[in-house]
C-alpha cells in the first residue's frame, strides 16, 4: 500500500525501529545492576526524575542523556536505511522512529507496558519535529520547574507549546514538510504530546 509516495510497511519498520530504542530502559537497567528495581521505589517510575530519587545524581544524568539519544539513534539509523530510497520523505519517516521510541520507552512490553513518562525522549521527538522551537521550550521547562519545582507541569506545558510552535512555525514556512507530510507529523506530535500528558 503506498501513501503519500511511501509504501506502509517502509513507516510500520521506520515505527518498528523507534520502539525497539525507546526498550532500553536504562533507569531500569541501572537500578537492577545496582540490585534495585526502581519500579518499587519512589515514585515507581523507570524515568529520569525517579532514577535521580532513587539512584542518584550520576545515574538520574546517564539516564537522561540515554532516553534523549535513543529518540535521535532510532532517528539516525532509519536515515542511514532509508535516505537514499526515499530522500524527500525521509524527515517523516525519522519523525515516526522518533515516535516509535517514544512508544517503546512509555510502554515497553516486556514489563507490562508500564515504561517511562516519555519526557527527556518527548523532548528529543519534538527537537526532530521542531528543531527552530527547542530554545524556547527547553527555557520554558526550565523556569517552570524552577518556579514551581513541578518537574510534571514544565512536561504538560512544554508538550502544550510543542504542538503550538509546530503549527505557527509550519505556517510561518519555517518547517521543511510538504503538506502531505505535514497532516501525518501534526498527528504523531499531537498523539506524541497527549501521551506525555496523560
């Protein structure tokens, strides 16, 4: 089946890839070589903030670095598959292993789907999605946690502003995405943004 000059199955491996990144779970990793399972401590989450409450500082800062970069590996490798085959579609098709990895980290299946929040990979999805808008939803998180100490809030709102800033830059013909392309990345991010929320 081809959509948009691009046959389904190319985005289903494109997703595919995206979620086996977004599998390691390296809070949850770090804990069990520490011999804990962090999903029974704090606040119960293999995320960054639960890792940083739970194993520290040093492990909290591996851990973020890691569900940052498993967005942009997933990214990177569907590139190397796929560039040469599908050059003006690629951005899509790493926007969907971005996506995928969100998917993966969220709700890995080998621990009953229960993952991370899916902030630091959210992050990472939405700089593919938006690269000219992370300055400021970077800053906007930082001075929302800062002032409240609400890591949550800072993720509801920057996931709020996220799809904003992918509208208005889109509109404002900031955004390299033909129309076609557009539709279905406007879809993820919303999707993207409303599982980060919930």
């Amino acid at each position: 089946m081809l959509v948009g000059g691009i046959p389904l199955w190319v985005r289903l491996v494109s997703l595919a890839i995206g979620y086996c990144f977004g599998l390691i779970l390296l809070g949850y990793i770090l804990g069990k070589l520490a011999h804990v399972d962090i999903r029974k401590e704090g606040s119960g989450n293999v995320g960054t903030t639960n890792a940083v409450r739970v194993l520290g500082a040093k492990a909290g800062l591996i851990t973020l670095v890691f569900d940052i970069s498993k967005a942009w590996m997933a990214a990177f490798v569907v590139w190397l598959i796929f560039h040469s085959t599908y050059t003006e579609n690629i951005r899509l098709l790493m926007i969907y292993a971005a996506f995928g990895a969100v998917l993966g980290h969220d709700f890995p299946f080998y621990i009953g789907f229960k993952g991370g929040k899916g902030v630091a990979t959210g992050i990472a999805f939405f700089a593919i999605v938006v690269p000219v808008g992370i300055p400021v939803l970077v800053l906007e998180f930082i001075v929302i946690v800062v002032l409240t100490g609400y890591v949550s809030l800072g993720s509801i709102i920057g996931a709020v502003s996220a799809v904003i800033e992918l509208f208005l830059f889109y509109g404002l013909g900031l955004l390299p995405y033909g129309e076609a392309d557009f539709r279905e990345i406007a879809v993820l991010t919303v999707i993207a943004a409303l599982i980060l929320i919930i």
